[in-house]
C-alpha cells in the first residue's frame, strides 16, 4: 500500500493569483458581473494549449485575462485568495506562496496599493482560519515595461515581512521570450535591498542561455521552472553549486508542449544532479491539475518511492519563504507520515 499524496505535508511555492482560480469560481463571477467566457472556459475545460509559438502563447493569455477579467471588486479578490488556500490545505499544503501582479486588477480596485493590501489582508486572514500559512509574492510582467517593474519593487519593499501576510518575495513572470532579463535587474536590486528574495521566472519555454542571463542578471534565490537547465551540464552545475532551488511545475511543462508527457519532464535527472525541488501547480485553473498531482505524477511517472517523495516535500520547506517554527513543524510532520503505516 502506498501512502497518500494528500496526506504528506508540503509546501507551495509555485502558484499565480489568476492561475490558482476553481474554475467552478470563475463561472460563477463572470455570471455576477454579467459576462461572457471562452467555450474553452465553459464547455471543454480544461483547454488544449501550448506555448510553443507565438499563437500558442496568445491563446493561453487571452484565456488567462478572461479569468482575470472576471475579479472586479474587493469581495472577488479576497475569494480568490481564501479558496486558494482553502485548495491547498486540503491537499496537505502546511505553507504557500502566491504570486500576484496587482498592476493587472488596479484599474477596478483603486490601484496597485490597495490591490496589493487586500491580497495580503486577506493572506492573513485566510492563515488564521485554515491552519496555513500564506504569504505573497508580488511579480512584475515581462509584457510591461521596465519602469513598472520598478514601481512594484516599491511597493513590494514597503510590504515586506515575514511569515503569513507579508511580502515575502519580487518575482518575473509571463512569455520569457518577451524582453529583455537585463532590463528588469534594476527592480530586483530595489527588492534585494529592501531584503526581499529574487525569484523570477526561467527555463521553461526557452533553455540555458535564458537560465544563465537570469543567473547572471537577477541574482535569484528560486528559479520558476528551469527544468532546462538539464540542457547545459555547465548551467546546471551552476544552479546546484549555487543553492539556487528550482519550482518545477510538470503539469505547466506538458500542458504548454515543453515536454510531451509527464514522463520526460526532466523531475529524476534534477534531483539526481542534486538540485533543489519545490514541485508546483503554476496555474491549476488552465492546466487542470494541482499540487497533489504532480507529487502523484512523481511517483507514477518517475518512480518516487514515499521515501523519495518524502524528500521532495522537506526540500519544498527548506527553500520556502516560511517562518521557522512553520518549517520545522512541517518537517517533523513529513518524518511522521512516512513513518506510518500506509494502511
């Protein structure tokens, strides 16, 4: 018998405001303000995308922004939030990091600060009722200039903290073909200063070289994504050697055609060269699979035996953003599920 996925506590580091969204929920707000949704959001969810090209990319977004358009007051962002949480202490999840660029709902919430404090009101609030804590990294856009990105760095620095609530992190998201990294390093010197740590998206839909310039330029502490890494023996050296640890989201790796199933998804050979592991969702809401099934697809795909998966889990914790006492908790209660009997 084999234990649950469920059960095993764990941490979630990889996971968009927008893309976190039940789809159930998104039904039912576009019914509250009147609006109309894609048949690939209504009728045959979860949809068929890729991200290969360019045409790929904008089908994902102009998804992507219909959900997103669908939050339009105070009580809708704060739904958002708790049933996220709610989502992933269900699935065993004892801290998450959601990542949100407040820039995108300002217009409707009365700008970027306000946006970004009942996010972080309502990450406190959902901590103190569902016995997990949630704290939150504010993402600038590689669709949006430079400029914005610096805004948000400080806005980001007057928020940061620590343990539920807080800014606890400035990441770079969105099409990595997009712009340029080095145009975005000023932001994230302004983030570092104010002691927050660099988590950018890299290496999901362009390889090393792409990894290498954000090694070099944004000084990250976690990697989105970056499963291909494996491409440059030279690249990942520099990852494991460095202690950068890497969210990898196998779900979003074959949902966008990076790889073309689960089964190469790069999960065995990252572990075995020593990298950092924290498996993530990335946006469940598109891709149809949360946290619990990437550590099924671990086992089912990869061969994890519990010990290995118990593994993952502590090494999700360790490179969390989460306060100590969470951290040591979750870790003595991984050592607790695998010490039980899997009956």
């Amino acid at each position: 018998m084999l234990r649950s996925v469920v059960a095993l506590p764990k941490a979630h580091l990889h996971l968009h405001f927008t893309g976190s969204m039940r789809i159930g929920s998104v039904h039912d707000l576009a019914r509250k303000h009147g609006l109309s949704l894609p048949d690939a959001l209504r009728t045959s969810w979860p949809p068929q995308l890729s991200g290969a090209d360019e045409r790929g990319w904008f089908r994902f977004q102009r998804l992507y922004d219909a959900a997103r358009h669908c939050v339009q007051d105070e009580s809708d962002l704060r739904r958002v939030v708790r049933e996220a949480a709610e989502d992933d202490a269900t699935e065993g999840s004892r801290w998450l990091e959601i990542q949100v660029d407040p820039t995108t709902y300002a217009a409707r919430l009365g700008g970027v600060t306000p946006t970004l404090e009942i996010v972080l009101d309502e990450a406190r609030s959902a901590s103190d009722d569902l016995g997990i804590g949630v704290g939150v990294i504010v993402a600038a856009s590689r669709m949006r200039h430079p400029f914005e990105a610096r805004t948000l760095a400080r806005l980001a620095a007057r928020h940061v903290g620590e343990g539920p609530g807080a800014v606890i992190g400035f990441g770079l998201s969105n099409d990595e073909r997009r712009a340029d990294t080095r145009d975005f390093a000023p932001a994230f010197s302004l983030a570092r200063r104010a002691g927050l740590p660099s988590v950018p998206h890299a290496g999901e839909l362009l390889g090393p070289r792409a990894i290498g310039e954000t090694l070099d330029t944004l000084a990250p502490t976690r990697l989105g994504h970056g499963v291909r890494s494996v491409e440059s023996d030279e690249i990942l050296h520099r990852i494991v050697d460095g202690g950068v640890a890497l969210e990898v989201c196998p779900g979003s790796n074959v949902a966008l055609g990076v790889y073309a199933t689960a089964a190469q998804v790069p999960l065995r050979r990252l572990v075995d060269a020593g990298a950092q592991i924290a498996l993530g969702a990335d946006d469940p809401m598109l891709f149809g699979s949360r946290l619990a099934d990437q550590y099924r697809s671990a086992r089912e795909d990869h061969g994890f035996t519990d010990g290995q998966l118990a593994e993952l889990a502590r090494s999700s914790v360790r490179v969390s953003f989460a306060p100590e006492g969470i951290k040591k908790q979750t870790l003595a209660d991984i050592d607790a599920w695998l010490s039980a009997d899997p009956a």
